[in-house]
C-alpha cells in the first residue's frame, strides 16, 4: 500500500518535470535534453556499465539534463527515497554536485548546472545519505550529453 502513493508522487513528480520539456521540444533553439533514471542501487563502476531501469520498484527517481544555448548543462533532479534524509548527489567518479534533501514523505528536488566543456561524453551520477548505507544508494542510468 505505502509504495502506490510513493509512485504515485514520482510519477507527479515526472510530469512536472517533463512539462517544461515539452515546451522545450517546441522550441528547437532553447536547449538539447536527455533523461535518466536513478536506480536502487549499491554499487558500480564509474560508467554505471551495469544499471539498468528495467525493474520500476527499484526507480528512485530522474534526471533531466538540458544543454542551454550558451553552453552549460542543466540538471533538474526529482526523488523519492528515505524521509528526511540530505542525499549527497555527484557527477560519478568527478566531483559532488551538491545535496538534495528530502521531505517528510520522501520527495525531494534540486537544480544543478555544471559545464559542458570538460563533461564526459556519457554522464554518469550517483546520490547517497551521509555514511552511505546499503540500500540508500543511488545510480543513475548512463546518458549521452544532449
């Protein structure tokens, strides 16, 4: 019973996400979008190589990237994870991108922009709690630059 609300509010939390993106799509000069998923998952390598977005229960949350007109890529990151919680949430294997901290019934949004130039041609993220417990991790599905 608990995780039909739960999806219930990531997939509210995708469409308010994904609205923007339609406007988007009409309007070829604004900016290029890609989209990932981030996954219920310990570990990986720093290419993700091995996360998959196949299983809906293990679907914590999306990311949807953007490249701007003038060059930077911003992210637009929607969760639903542990109540609460500050997760700590980074461009995989380079560098924090800052924290994304949840509400009291586990949803939780941020905004981050990060270069293009000096980005890896495939981006990877992963997001974790202080201490990184087993089963508060996160990996995102691997996603081309826009």
């Amino acid at each position: 019973m608990h995780s039909l609300p739960r999806r219930c509010r990531l997939l509210l939390g995708l469409i308010v996400l994904a609205t923007p993106l339609s406007a988007v799509a009409q309007n070829p000069d604004r900016s290029r979008t890609a989209e990932a998923f981030l996954v219920r998952q310990d570990q990986s390598d720093c290419g993700n190589s091995d996360v998959k977005a196949d299983d809906p229960s293990r679907i914590g949350g999306t990311i949807v990237i953007a490249r701007q007109t003038n060059g930077p890529l911003r992210l637009k990151v929607a969760i639903t994870a542990a109540p609460d919680t500050t997760y700590h949430f980074y461009l995989k294997c380079v560098r924090q991108l800052g924290d994304i901290k949840t509400e009291d019934e586990g949803e939780g949004t941020a905004e981050f922009e990060i270069a293009a130039d000096g980005a890896p041609p495939v981006l990877t993220f992963d997001m974790y709690p202080e201490g990184a417990p087993p089963g508060q991790k996160f990996q995102s599905t691997p996603v081309r630059l826009p």
